[in-house]
C-alpha cells in the first residue's frame, strides 16, 4: 500500500529539482521515492549488517569454504578467549 506525504519546498528548489528529474527521464515523486529510499538503506543498520554478511558468505562459499568450517573457527576463537 501506497500513501502521501507533503513536504514544503522552495519554489526554485522543486523547479530544478523537477528539471533534473526529466533530465534522468524521471517523474519528480519517483527521485524523491529513490532518494528516501537509498537514505533509509545507508541509515539502517540492521539492512547493513545483513548485505555485509551476505557479501562476506558470498565470498567464503565462492573459495569453497563450508558452513562447519565457518561454525569451527567461531568455537575455537571463542574458546581462545576465555
């Protein structure tokens, strides 16, 4: 679902704001969905810790390496802690 929100600009502001818009072949609402978007996404930690750790397990099972392998090295640097 779908809702509004108004916000109040300054007139010379929305209309460059519109002109970049239809430069990049863009209505003004779908740059200020994208925008508010990609804020949240910088902004939210916990969607930033879980593309870190889908990147990271990208990349350990790209060199092979297994699940076990992963939850052994967690055991024994716990182990080496206490």
């Amino acid at each position: 679902m779908t809702t509004q929100m108004i916000v109040r600009i300054d007139s010379e502001v929305k209309e460059r704001f519109n002109k970049l818009a239809r430069v990049e072949g863009k209505t003004s609402s779908q740059m200020v969905r994208e925008l508010i978007e990609d804020y949240i996404k910088e902004r939210d930690i916990g969607n930033y810790v879980d593309d870190l750790w889908g990147r990271i397990g990208g990349k350990l099972r790209s060199r092979g390496v297994k699940q076990r392998d992963v939850n052994k090295a967690i055991r024994e640097a716990r182990k080496s802690r206490e």
